[in-house]
C-alpha cells in the first residue's frame, strides 16, 4: 500500500507561521500514521516563488528577485525539523526539473488546442493574482484582500477550463471523497452550477517577468498557479518516474479553504487535459485565527512557529494544533488556550498517569514489569478501554479528525487514571495478601501506557519514544504492534526492567523560568526573590538584566487609523513583528525605513487603537522651547538585527 501525501506549497512573501505550521505538521501527522501502518509514504511540501506578489516582496526589500526567494524558501525549509516535521520532498517551483515540467505540460495542452489566445479585459486582483469575476466581490471589492481589484486589457492566452466542466461534477458526485469534508465539496459543487469561465493562464513580460516563460511564445510567463499546482506531479518525477506510476493513483492533497478554487476546479480540469488520472483526495482545513482574529502582519499578531516551540516545546504545539481544531472548521489560537492544553491533558493526564504508575512499579516493584497473574473486573475495563479506543482512533486518524483520535486516547488515560484511583495500589501494596492483586494492576497501568505510546507515535513522536524508553522498549516504531495495539494486549514482557526517564511535560511555570535565566547571572541565588524595586528608588541588576533589549530594522511604517500620534511599525528582530510607536509628530512613516533602532523585545503585547503592539522602540526625549523633540535611539555602527543591547 502507498500514500502520498502534499501540502500547499508555501508563497515566499511570507515568513512561515502557524497556519503554514498546523497544515504541515497535519501532512507529517498522517505520514508517520501511514507510515506505522505499514505503508510506503512520500510526503511532499515546498515553497511557490514565482508571481507578482514575490516580486512586490523583493523589492520591498530591495533584492534580486532570485536572491530573496533563496532567502526565504529557506527559511521555510529549516523550519520544518524544528517541529520534527521530516518531509520526504521540498519542492521549489524555480528548480530546474520543475520548470521542465511545466514547460512540457504547457506545450502538450497548446498542442491538443486546450489553450488559445485571446482579448481580455478583466477585474485583476494582485493579492489574489487572478482575474475575479463580478459576481466573487462584496461591495465592489476583493472579498480576501478588501480592495477593488483593477480593471486590466490585456492579451493572454486562455486555457478551456470550460470544456471539462461537466466532467469534473460528475466525477465530484461520482466520489463522494474527491473533496472533504463535505461542506467543502458543496460549495465546489454549487460554484460549478453556475458556467465556468476560461482561465488565464499567462502574463504578459511587460507587467510581469518572474515567471516560466510560455515554450510556445517568449513573450508571456506562466501564470503562478498553473505552474504551481504542477509541483505535485514534478516531485513524482512526471511522466517517467517510478515514483510517478507508484504514488500519483493515491495523491491526497492538503489544504486550507483559501486555495480550495484552484485545488478543487483548475487543478482537475488542468489533470484531465493533460490526460493525467485525477489525484485521489482533497481533504480542506478551515483557518486559525489569533484570539479570535484574523492572523495578519498589519494587525501585528501573526505567530510564528518557532517562537511557540521555544516557549512550549515542539509535542506541545503539535498536540495542540490537532486536538484544538476540528478538521475542517476555525480555530482560534490563544497562550491561555495553549497553556490549558499542556497542562491538563498533558502534564495532568498523561504525565501524571505516566509517572504515578512509573513511581509505583519503582516502589513497589525495584522497576521491573511484574507478571499478570490475576485478572479481575477492573482489569477487563482497563483492557476493553484499550480494544474500545483503538479502532475509533485509526479511523479517525485515516479520515483527518485528529481532534476524535485524540479525545478516545485521552478518554482511556481518563480510565487509567480512575483504575489507579480505584484501585488503590498503595493500599494493596500494604497487605501481603494482595501481592499478586497489585503486580496486576501495576502491569496493567504498564500496559495501557504502552499502548498509548504508540499510538501517540505519530502525533508526538518524541514525547511517545521517551514513554517507550522509559517502559525498556527500545523506543523505536514498532509496526505489527501499532496495527493491532488492542490484539495484543500483554505485549510488555513480565521482567523487563524499566528505565528512569524525566517528567514527560514538566508544569510550565513562568515565574520559575524567569528565575533559571536569573539563577544563571552572577548575582547570588538569595537575590532573586529581592523585590524589584528597592528603597533609594533604585534598581537591582537582576532587574535590569530582564529586559531584553535588541537592535531591530524597520521595515514598513505605516500611521493608525484614527490616530494623529502613532505609527505601526514592522520590525525585524530578526522575525518580524509589530511594534506601535507614539512617534507619528515627530517622523514620516517613509523616513524611517531600513533605520536600525533598539527595542524592548520581551514586553507583554499591548493593544494601541485596535492593532497589537508587540514591544516597545526606544527614544530620547528632549525639550526644546518649552516644545518636547524626540529622537529615535539606534547603535552608531550597523549590526546584525536581533543583537542584544546590555
Ligand atoms: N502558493 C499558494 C499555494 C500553491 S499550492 C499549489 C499559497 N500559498 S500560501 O503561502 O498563501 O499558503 C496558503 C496555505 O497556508 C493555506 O492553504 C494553508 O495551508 C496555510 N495557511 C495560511 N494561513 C492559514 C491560517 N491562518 N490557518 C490555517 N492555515 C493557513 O496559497
């Protein structure tokens, strides 16, 4: 059996951020569970580099097209092991392979007379990159991006989308898992009701040069979608691979419901003139907001992956995202929302029931896995939560609703725990005569935990390997075990011996982390809990050590609504952020771009006249004629953004 699983592959006007993050830690999710389920996987995901939107991004930072998309298709790339994402393929649409094939692909449609050319005059949209139609604005604007789009005439070449419209609703009913969840293939089919369009599918050199060039006319380039949604044959190695004859059948393509148009009608309908099978599903995610609102840089609340695995660590988030959302609908991401996951389910379900029962064997039992010598009532519920869970959690995980999966493991580690309670080890542990009574239970807490390992193997791979560790298994995927985990209960051999392991997910508690960084200053231990401010109105160096004070760049500056004295500043530091200044009196917004300031980096987030501010720019402040005159503070010779100021 095969899989072979994709992900959008990822704009670079972009840095990564959690809703990039949720969708390919889903993608590597489902292929460590196809994988464990003794399937051959490939798991695919990249960057998109080509477009008017790249092109906007470089030139906002004043670099080579080529030199930026390099920058940031990086920075993408590195991001995935740091959430112990491990794709098979990253794809870049400027790879030489990639651009071979889109090449081929267009040549072979304009041949079979798929792709023609035409007059056009159009409502272009620029952060959409595609023509809208009258009927998609609200209001005379781009519902997505909430400007009017422009009205463009152009020549371009067409490709006949609309000659495959019938048979894409017919495969659409004929398949009822073409698209999911279903509210996603209704809307798809309810678009389809209305006559499709043709799609435009170059750009002429003139307005756009950043593209594949058409082979059949140098003077236009691709339009990005057309050449982006290739990506998913080319790292298959279309037409020839092995890979091609071998994973294509079984393409199921991930994404949100941002790109569920392109994903849903032009990709098949492209497929079908090409003469290439359709891929085999879409499954469609529906959108993390932030505190319940849109994630957006001008907003200033855009979060970043890497940021949330320093402060919760990368099981935490990966548990997080796919217990939180229900596959298909919004989410909203919060620290007390991320906070509460941790602690309850992990560090008091699962890590409580992981270290009582690892504590008692320890006590009671020198660390070794006793012998199931009895089996009473409470055992049987104990097992039969086990045989009870498994299968509503491989169907649930096989479907994409990881938050179902997760809740039937949680319920069973809810069993175990009252088991314990129940049962009371440490009063058997008391009585002689219940020697054999409490090896069983004992075992049977081992048992279940070592179920709950592997099937928390491909969600937290980690956290699943140190449990497997600490239980004396060698902490390696084990398939025949994962396939039929219920089956094979007693599978823990009596007599191995455990291994000490650390708390699973130690409480996050941010005074005590506050303490550790200070703990490690030169200032005696004692002093840390001295108050911060002391009675000459000075201040302790621990104090002062606290604020983390950086060089930032600004990058985009612009004033906030209904306010004469603030401006929205988007700093690098070296991830960017929003900082609001109060400095709008005394700076244009166009003056202060590409000027290195100092910031204080760790400042709670605050909320000025709607936008969150995310730190805090210093300044000196002076008075000049009874008149206040501020001046922005910087370092007086250029560093790397993001070294600190002590
Ligand atoms: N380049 C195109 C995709 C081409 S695929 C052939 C693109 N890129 S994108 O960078 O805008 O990525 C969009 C995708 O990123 C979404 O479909 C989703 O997978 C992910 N997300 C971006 N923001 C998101 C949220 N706020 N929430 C959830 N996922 C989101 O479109």
């Amino acid at each position: 059996m095969t899989t072979y699983i994709t992900t959008p592959i990822y704009y670079v006007n972009a840095q990564p951020h959690l809703g990039h993050a949720y969708t390919t830690i889903v993608a590597d999710t489902y292929s460590r569970f196809k994988r464990l389920c003794g399937e051959d996987v490939r798991f695919q995901t990249g960057t998109d580099e080509h477009g008017d939107k790249i092109v906007e991004a470089a030139e906002r930072e004043n670099v080579a097209p080529k030199e930026y998309v390099d920058r940031i298709s990086t920075m993408f790339r590195d991001t995935w092991p740091l959430l112990d994402i491990v794709p098979d393929n990253f794809i870049r649409t400027t790879d030489p392979d990639h651009i071979a094939t889109v090449r081929n692909i267009l040549q072979r449609v304009y041949d079979n007379g798929d792709i023609y050319f035409d007059e056009y005059t159009g409502l272009y949209c620029r952060g959409c990159e595609r023509f809208l139609t009258e009927k998609e604005l609200v209001e005379g604007n781009c519902p997505d991006h909430q400007v009017p789009p422009k009205e463009i005439a152009e020549q371009n070449y067409f490709f006949r989308m609309s000659n495959y419209q019938q048979r894409l609703i017919d495969h659409i009913r004929g398949n009822p898992d073409f698209i999911t969840p279903e509210r996603y293939r209704n809307e798809v089919l309810s678009f389809l009701s209305e006559p499709l369009e043709d799609l435009c599918i170059s750009r002429p050199k003139s307005r756009l040069k950043w593209g594949i060039e058409l082979p059949f006319d140098d003077k236009f380039v691709t339009y990005v979608w057309f050449d982006a949604l290739i990506n998913y044959l080319t790292g298959l190695g279309y037409p020839e691979g092995s890979d091609y004859a071998a994973f294509w059948p079984v393409a199921e393509h991930l994404v949100a419901k941002d790109i569920l148009k392109p994903h849903a009608i032009y990709w098949p309908t492209m497929l079908m003139a090409m003469g290439v099978p359709l891929y085999r599903k879409l499954h469609v995610h529906g959108y993390w907001n932030v505190d319940d609102t849109k994630m957006s840089k001008s907003i200033g609340n855009v979060v970043r992956p890497g940021l949330l695995v320093e402060e919760y660590g990368i099981d935490t988030l990966r548990y997080f995202v796919l217990r939180e959302m229900s596959f298909g609908l919004a989410s909203s991401f919060s620290s007390e929302a991320i906070t509460g996951r941790r602690n309850a389910d992990l560090a008091n379900d699962l890590g409580n029931l992981y270290s009582r029962t690892m504590a008692m064997v320890y006590k009671y039992r020198g660390g070794e896995v006793p012998e199931p010598a009895e089996s009473g009532e409470e055992d049987d519920v104990l097992s039969a939560a086990v045989k009870a869970m498994v299968p509503i959690y491989r169907e649930a995980m096989a479907e994409f609703r990881f938050h179902q999966a997760l809740q039937a493991v949680w319920d069973l580690i809810g069993t175990a725990n009252k088991y314990i309670v129940v049962n009371e080890p440490w009063t058997l542990a008391k009585d002689e005569t219940k020697a054999v009574r409490l090896e069983s239970v004992l075992y049977n807490l081992l048992e279940c935990l070592r179920i709950v390992a592997l099937v928390l193997q491909p969600v937290m791979p980690a956290t699943a390997a140190k449990m497997m560790e600490g239980l004396g298994l060698d902490g390696k995927s084990d398939t025949d075990r994962f396939l039929d985990p219920g089956g094979n209960w007693g599978g823990l051999a009596a007599g191995t011996a455990l291994k000490p392991v650390e708390a699973l997910f130690p409480r996050l508690d941010r005074k005590k982390k506050k303490e550790s960084k200070k703990e490690k200053s030169t200032a005696p231990k004692e002093k840390v809990r001295e108050p911060a401010l002391i009675d000459e109105g000075l201040i302790s160096f621990d104090t002062f050590a606290q604020l983390d004070l950086r060089v930032a760049e600004i990058v985009a500056a612009e004033p906030v609504k209904k306010s004469e004295k603030l401006l929205a500043l988007t700093v690098r530091v070296p991830e960017e952020r929003v900082i609001v200044a109060g400095i709008a009196e005394y700076y244009r917004p166009s003056e202060l771009i590409g000027r290195q300031v100092i910031v204080v980096a760790n400042l709670k987030p605050a909320k000025l006249m709607g936008v969150t501010s995310q730190g805090m720019i210093l300044a000196a402040r002076e008075q000049v004629s009874g008149k206040d005159r501020l001046v922005l503070s910087t370092v007086s010779d250029t560093v790397a953004v993001g070294s600190t100021v002590s």
